[in-house]
C-alpha cells in the first residue's frame, strides 16, 4: 500500500487515486461537534476535519479522502457501525 503522502505543494493530500488506499475510519469521539472528531484509520488515532457540515457519532463509519499536516480530511459517506 504505497500513497505518496507528500506529491503536493499546498499540503493537502489525497490519495483517492490509487485504488490500494484504505478510505475508511471509524469515529470514536466527538471533539467538536460538526467540525472535529478523533478517528482510528489503520490501526492508530487521529484528529479529523470534515470537508462539510456533518453530525457523527462514536461508532460511524466515514471515508478519508485526503489529509493536511497530521489532521486527517473526512466526507459525510456516513454508515452505522456494525458490532
């Protein structure tokens, strides 16, 4: 799973053209709501921003459609997390 993280002068990534990246996160806390969440992605946490107004949940599902510095970009494509 190779994503050249670092392709791009203005800093923010996205990695939505190689089909061997992982898209999805899981949310598990709230916090700000409708601006900032802590996600598990790949094994590990990060702070999360959303490209639009979205109201989460621990446990939803969100994809990953890029990043900036050390704080990942997320998108509404939301679904309930199944146990």
């Amino acid at each position: 799973m190779a994503v050249n993280w670092f392709r791009s002068s203005n800093n923010i990534i996205d990695g939505s053209d190689n089909a061997d990246y992982e898209c999805e996160a899981v949310i598990s806390e709230v916090i700000q709501q409708e601006k900032a969440w802590r996600v598990e992605y790949l094994g590990s946490w990060w702070t999360a921003h959303s490209i639009e107004l979205m109201v989460l949940v621990p446990g939803d599902i969100v994809h990953v459609v890029g990043r900036k510095n050390i704080t990942l970009l997320i998108t509404s494509h939301v679904q309930a997390r199944s146990n």
